[in-house]
C-alpha cells in the first residue's frame, strides 16, 4: 500500500543500522569492540558488561518537537541495541532544576551543558572527567572540529562531549528585502560591503516597509550572551580580557557595539520593546519580524512553518571595528552522576555516533559536532539556500567566555542588561556597573 512517510520514518534506517556498531561499542551480547564516533573501528578493549536493569536519566530543558523526536529515536535505538532504558525529562527552569537536583544528590546521568558552565560545573564535580574512558575505549575524536573538543576541557581535562557545534546569524526575509528595492544582504563573511552603516540603512527601509502594519524590521540580540556578544567581537571588543582576570565591555568599542543595539530598539525603532516582543521566530514566520538573530536548531522548525510563504535565507552580522567574529560553541552533554557511569557512556558513545548524530542534525538542522556530516550536502540542503554560511562561520566562531562562579555573572549581565534593552540606563552606565560587579566574581 502507497503512503506519505513521516520524517521519523524517513529517519528510522539509519537508527536500525547503528545498532549493529553500538552493540559491539556498548559491550553488549559477545561483540568487545569500540566504534568512534567518526565510524572507524578501534581495538578490542575489555569494556565492562552493561547491567540491563538500569535506566538512565536524560534531563534538558525544553525544547522544539524535532529536537524531541529525534532523541525519542536515538533513545529507542539505545534501548534495542542495549536493552537500558532512558527516561528523557524535558524541563522549564531546566538550570533551576538541575541545581536542584544535584543539591538533592539526584543528579541526572546525562544532562546539557556550555563552556560557560562547565568550568563551575567541573570545579564542583557535577561534571565527570572523561579521558579514562576515551583512553581506554580508543575513543577516535577525530572528526569534531578540534574547537569544539577544546572548549570542554577544564583544567586539562575533557568533561563533555559536543553533540553541535553552532554559531548564530541572522535568518533574514528575503523576499521583504526584494519587495522593498533594498540590495539583497551578502551570505558570506568574506563581504565585507555588509557594514553597520549598510546594515542601519537597509533597516531603516524595511521598517518603512513593515511598520505601517505594526511589524519590524529586525530583532535585536538580546537574550542571552551569545546574542550580543558577537557585536562587541566585531567592533574590536571584548567581554572580559585575555588572561580572564577582568571585564573589559566598559571600553569604547564595547560600548559602542551596545549603544548600536539599544539604539535599533528606542532610537530608531526597527526593533520591538521588551513588551512588544512575544515569540520572536513566529513574528518572522508571519512577516511581522524581517530579521532575527539565532543559530541552526531553527533551522528545522523553519523548514516546517514558513513553507513557500517567502524567501528566507540567512546572512552574517554586519562587520564594525574589529575582524569577523560569529558567536556560539554549541553545547555539550556531560556526565553529571558517577554511579551508573559504564551505561552513561555507552549512551554517550551512541548518541555521539555518526547515525545518531546524522538524525540528530536531519530532524533539527543543527550543525553536529561531526565535520563529516557538516561538511555533507545533507547537511547543506536548501532552505536556506546558504547553508554553507554556517560552515564559513565555524571558522571565525569565538567561544564563549568562561569562569569558575560563571552563574553569578550572568545574574549580574541579565540584570544589567535589562537596564540597557528597557531603556532604563545609558550602555557606559550598564558597561560600568557591570565591570564594578563582575570584576570581584574572577578573583577566584
């Protein structure tokens, strides 16, 4: 009988034939090999047997349906390859909870991190060193990017394992530039005509465009780190200084890269208030946002809601003062507990294969951490239609700044930022205060 098939269903071959290599990598029936995760066999190793009776816990927080489903398979693919259970929880207040828990001394087996926590995270134990087991199991690495292994080191140590490897860009409506005559914005780094002049002058006539229907022309980065901090990198600013020892955003070039962006919101007005912002990917979905700044794990929701709607593409962040810089890493997963470490790493070496990986990037459109499949056409399929940006943009991606009581920081950079975003302060007041407040966090 002839039928549609659904994209799990599209996906489920290539679950079915990892399980083959994840048996042999897991220890599991007679096999006693290991796999890496670029695919090539290592030499057999006296892994230990796998209790069957356990079931991991896979803590996150919450995230897109594709995201969810493509777990949900590699979560049945572990399952049939092993015969371990995990149970995947799917939180709000995911950092809360997390917390939470291991102050209960339940932490998860498997939980989500970024290099900008996992410096604390390690210091504290709450994340396992993986080294050993890399060692022991020959382990290969060698098909992730080399920064996106680095970035996970503590104190020389490897205590997380890549599963993306993003960086953030601007997803723009190109048929609005089109129907407005505005120059279509470059989908490269290597243009450097794409300026912030350019930019401020082609926002300014899309919002002529789509103001008059109550829309925006842009959303300005403001959410989190990653979201603003590649302004200050391109204007020749930084966060903190080299050695890590002080902030250093209240110098002019940071302070620059912050008065460009409060002025998009309460200058000029391309961009929506705090109050008017609401979901900020479904305001592009429905024409009422031209541009907004993200990563790849919208890519597959994108896919699915704009459809042939319009043209949409996606274009690198104007260049200021300084060289090229894209925002990102990624994140990681880590090891929170010890306990039942033999069967988190059996699920790592799975989740981190390149079957998984491949349905893990298939379902979502994320960049994985594998060049094999980042550099695929699988990977490069259209839309929008230059992908490719987002390889070119590993190759100027600048990790995030870390540090030991790093989620101090970011309490004093949320609250200090709301300050910036609501108008309420000047961005040298924000810059300032900032550094007056962070600089005795990094003496640690």
């Amino acid at each position: 009988m002839n039928r549609n098939l659904t994209k799990r269903e599209l996906l489920r071959p290539a679950a079915a034939a990892s399980v083959p290599a994840l048996l042999a990598a897991c220890g599991a029936g007679d096999a006693s090999t290991g796999t890496g995760a670029g695919g090539g066999q290592a030499a057999p190793v006296a892994a230990p047997t796998l209790r069957r009776t356990v079931t991991l816990q896979w803590m996150h927080g919450v995230d897109t349906p594709a995201h969810n489903d493509a777990r949900d398979q590699q979560i049945a693919a572990f399952k049939q390859a092993t015969g371990i259970g995990v149970e995947h929880q799917s939180l709000p207040d995911f950092a809360a909870k997390l917390q939470a828990a291991f102050a209960a001394g339940t932490p998860p087996d498997l939980y989500p991190t970024r290099a900008t926590t996992l410096t604390s995270e390690a210091t504290l134990k709450q994340a396992q060193p993986l080294d050993d087991l890399i060692k022991r199991d020959r382990f290969a690495l060698t098909d992730f990017y080399p920064a996106s292994i680095e970035q996970y080191r503590v104190q020389g140590k490897l205590s997380a394992l890549p599963y993306d490897f993003p960086n953030r860009s601007y997803f723009a409506n190109m048929t609005a530039f089109q129907d407005a005559g505005i120059k279509l914005p470059p989908t490269t780094y290597k243009d450097d005509t794409w300026t912030w002049d350019v930019f401020r002058t082609s926002m300014e006539g899309l919002q002529r465009r789509v103001g008059p229907n109550g829309g925006w022309a842009l959303d300005a980065g403001r959410d989190a780190i990653r979201s603003w901090m590649a302004w200050v990198w391109n204007n020749g600013g930084d966060f903190l200084s080299r050695d890590g020892k002080e902030v250093v955003l209240n110098q002019p070039a940071g302070v620059e890269a912050l008065t460009f962006l409060q002025d998009m919101i309460h200058r000029h007005r391309f961009a929506p208030t705090q109050e008017q912002r609401g979901n900020v990917r479904q305001n592009f979905v429905q024409g009422k946002i031209l541009l907004y700044e993200s990563g790849q794990p919208d890519v597959g929701a994108l896919r699915r809601e704009v459809g042939t709607n319009f043209t949409w593409d996606v274009v690198p962040l104007p260049k200021g003062k300084g060289l090229r810089a894209a925002s990102g890493g990624g994140s990681a997963y880590a090891a929170g507990s010890n306990k039942q470490m033999e069967e988190t790493w059996a699920f790592f070496k799975h989740i981190m294969s390149k079957p998984m990986q491949e349905i893990f990037m298939k379902a979502t459109g994320a960049m994985v951490g594998l060049k094999s499949l980042v550099e695929s056409p699988t990977f490069l399929e259209s839309p929008p239609a230059h992908m490719s940006l987002f390889v070119e943009g590993a190759t100027v991606l600048r990790g995030d700044p870390t540090a030991v009581r790093w989620n101090e920081v970011q309490t004093v950079l949320n609250e200090q930022l709301a300050r910036l975003w609501t108008n309420a302060a000047q961005p040298k007041d924000v810059a300032d205060t900032i550094k007056l407040q962070v600089d005795p966090l990094l003496k640690v």
